[in-house]
C-alpha cells in the first residue's frame, strides 16, 4: 500500500504535534503540519497531492493573531483545484460545499484515526498492519517508576545504511533508574519496544508506575517518585488524552501530592524539598503552589473544616492541570504580557501559550466526577475571564479562587527563581514576597499577599 500523507492544519502547536504524532502512529503516515491556512493552501494549489488533509475550523480570536478561516479555505481550495481529496475539519463548521466529515471540537486524538480509517476507505485488516511503526518509541523517562521489561526493549542505532534497533533488555529483565540515567547520558532519549507489544508494554507501564508510586518511603524519596509520576502522566494526557489507564496515575499522581501535604508535620523540609532543581520546574512550582494553598487556606474565611478539604482538594488539581499544555519550562515561567514580550517567543510558542489555560479548561471537563468550579479556576488562573492569553491589567473580574492561585503561583515563581540554596528557604521567601507587594494594590489580591506575609512572620503579626 502507498504511503499515506496528510495534511494538518491545525493553530494550536501542542494539539498539532500530538495529531501528528498519533497519525504516525497509527499509519506511519507522513504528516504534513502547519499552524495556520495559508502555507498548507498554497502547497495545495503547487500540486502537491495529499491522501486526505485535516483541518481545524477556524483560529480562535487574538489581538496578535489574524482571524483564520482554516477549513474554510481548504475547502476552497480543494474545490477550486478540483481535486477529490476528504477533508476532516475538528470543530463546529458549515459550507455550502457538503464534502467534509466534521470532528467534534471536544475530540479525543484517537477519534481522527477513526475518521481517517473512514474517509480512506482503509480496510480493518489494512488498518491493523499500518497501526503502529515495526518499533514504537517511548522516552527514556517514561520508564523510570518501571523496574521490570514487560516485553523486549531496543534502542535505535543511526547508522548511514539506515535505522539499526539493538534489543538491550528481554523480557521480564529487571532495570533500575540508573541503568536509564546511563542511557540519557550517553544521548538516548528514547527506547523502544515492538508493535506487537504495544498492549502490553502500555498495560505493564501503567500498573508498574501505579504500584510503585504505593510503596512507602520517606518524604524526600516520595516527592522525587511523585515528580517521575508527574512527568509520566501529563506527557500521556497531552497525547492519548484522558484515557482510564491514564486517569488511574494522574489520580494517584494529585492524591499523593495532597496526602504528602496534609501529613507533614512542619510544611518546611517540603518546601525545601521542592527547591531541588533535579526535579522538573512544572512539577514543582506545581507542588509549591498546593503547599502554599494549604497553609493559607485556613485565612480566607471560606468556610470551616470540610468545605476547606475540599477547596484544598480543588486547588490540587488545578495545580496538577493548569499547564498541563505547556511542555517548556521558559513557557511556564511566564505570566504577563510584558514576561511574553521580553521572551521573544515565536508565533507558535506565542499560540501555544495564549491559549493553554483555555484548552486546559476544556481538556478537564472530560475528567469524571470533577469537583464543580475547577475548569473555570484553571481558565482564569492568569487573570483573564475567558482563559486567552494575560490581562492588560489585574482586575478583581475573575473568580476569588482563581485571584488566591495567582497571587500564590507568582510567590511560587519568584521563590523558585531566587536560586539560594534550600537551608536559606526563609531568606529567600522574605526576599520573593517583596516584589508581590508593589505589584498588587487590588484589596483582594492584597489581601493574599499580607497573608502570605503573616505565614513568614507569626509573631510580628501579634
Ligand atoms: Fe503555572
Ligand atoms: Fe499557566
């Protein structure tokens, strides 16, 4: 069968790549991505032929952004060069022209393999051969809560008469995370195991990590298990969405960062913990800002005992998902406008984050039996009421809780970024709060900040 090549439209940079990535996958299709309308149309009207293209409906308002009709001129195109080729558009779309299937804008990445078996007329039993490449890569960090290879494992060997797979581990051959840390070391970032045992190995993945995240360790080893789990879990989301297997770590993952929390005694060897830069920052400015949440919450008169538990259990897993779509640490890190224009960002990393918080809101509407309000803190944890991009400037026009998780994550920030070392926490949160009180005039966000201030300093409280 030929090679089957696609054209992907699609402005979200993240949601593009996990597409692209699943097409490959499944098809070992080659895809051809863009962000925006205008390079894919004139690839088209070049003549360049393409077994189906896959398009979102349109881009989503932005004042850096011109408004991009995407499906509708490919549609166009499509029409004009009188080509036969099916169209999918992801998102509510009408034409007058009906030759399209359309994907619902709250898809799963696995509905478009469906819809591409379809519009190809691809056969099961074809659809079965094409699913995945011979070998099928995972990254290396994939496997640190793993000890034991559920099937073979390779590493891929780049020679000049082509890919050359060594198998490294049998089955059933235990490893640890030293043995992985070597192969990072020496460059390799991803293994690989077989299509075959694609099942399996993803089966073995989620019930390893799961069962070693419940083994019982001391505090400092619990967070560097949580932070692989971490990692582990949000990478799996952005790309198979929220999945059962998935559901079942990002579950334990939050649970155990909660649990951590409410079982210290003295929150200070925690915070300290989270000051070592080995884990990564999403993680523990994540974590940093639960911490902080917990110790606070208590001043916010929001209510006694029980409803405090369960704002705290909310507040965890806005932690867990408010950037779950932003995979670079420089991305994180920024939180205004002016953090994005000093970043130089390109037009994709631009888009990328203007909309996570957004996508972030939708992705966990999908979550089962999620606590009610969580989406809208996630889409205005950066202060603007719709969830795109940052306010020009702070206003009290966003929910309190999403007012408490900005204050917070912007003294998560700055103590992150203040690289002392972690005997000198309480330095370093004295010197990170101090450019929080300049900034936020707003009584509601200031009432956060003197709290934050009474935390450090009890006694002058008095
Ligand atoms: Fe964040
Ligand atoms: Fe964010």
């Amino acid at each position: 069968m030929d090679i089957i090549k696609i054209l992907l439209v699609e402005p979200s940079h993240s949601i593009g790549e996990a597409i692209t990535k699943s097409l490959q996958r499944a098809f070992g299709a080659e895809v051809i991505y863009f962000p925006d309308s205008a390079s894919a149309v004139e690839l088209i009207r070049k003549g360049e032929n393409f077994s189906i293209v896959i398009a979102r409906n349109h881009n989503e308002e932005s004042p850096i952004l011109p408004h991009d009709r995407i499906a509708e001129q490919l549609l166009n195109t499509i029409y004009d060069c009188s080509l036969k080729t099916p169209l999918i558009v992801i998102g509510d779309f009408e034409h007058t022209l009906k030759n399209y299937a359309l994907v619902s804008e709250k898809f799963r990445i696995e509905e478009i393999n469906r819809f591409v078996v379809k519009a190809l007329g691809l056969k099961q039993n074809n659809y079965l051969h094409l699913k995945l490449p011979d070998y099928v890569p995972f990254a290396v960090k994939h496997f640190y809560l793993m000890t034991k290879s559920p099937c073979s494992i390779f590493i891929k060997l780049l020679k000049k008469s082509g890919d050359e797979f060594v198998k490294r581990l049998n089955l059933d051959e235990n490893f640890n995370r030293e043995d992985l840390k070597k192969y990072e070391e020496l460059g390799l970032s991803d293994l690989y195991i077989l299509k075959e045992d694609y099942e399996v190995f993803m089966n073995s993945l989620f019930e390893q990590t799961l069962s070693n995240l419940k083994t019982n360790k001391i505090l400092e080893e619990n967070v560097e298990l949580v932070a692989d789990s971490f990692v582990l879990s949000t990478d799996l989301m952005r790309t198979l969405g929220i999945t059962p297997n998935c559901l079942a770590v990002v579950d334990q993952t939050i649970s155990m960062m909660r649990t951590q929390i409410l079982k210290a005694d003295k929150i200070g060897p925690l915070l300290r913990k989270l000051l070592d830069d080995k884990m990564s920052y999403s993680y523990r400015h994540s974590y940093l800002i639960s911490a902080l949440a917990y110790t606070i919450l208590p001043k916010m008169e929001w209510g006694s005992g029980d409803q405090q538990n369960i704002l705290f259990e909310k507040i965890c897993m806005v932690c867990y998902f408010h950037d779950v779509y932003l995979e670079d640490d420089k991305l994180i890190q920024i939180s205004s406008l002016d953090d994005m224009r000093k970043a130089k960002l390109t037009v994709s990393e631009k888009d990328t984050l203007l909309n996570h918080a957004h996508k972030a809101a939708v992705l966990i509407q999908h979550y089962p039996k999620l606590p009610q309000g969580v989406d809208l803190i996630i889409k205005q944890h950066h202060g603007v009421a719709n969830g795109y991009g940052f306010p020009e400037s702070l206003t009290a026009a966003v929910s309190p809780m999403a007012i408490f998780f900005i204050v917070l994550e912007d003294f998560a920030k700055h103590i992150l970024a203040i690289n002392e070392p972690p005997e000198k926490l309480a330095h370093t949160m004295r010197a990170a709060i101090i450019p929080l009180k300049e900034k936020y005039q707003l009584p509601s966000y200031r009432k956060i900040v003197n709290e934050l201030e009474i935390m450090m300093h009890p006694k002058a409280s008095k």
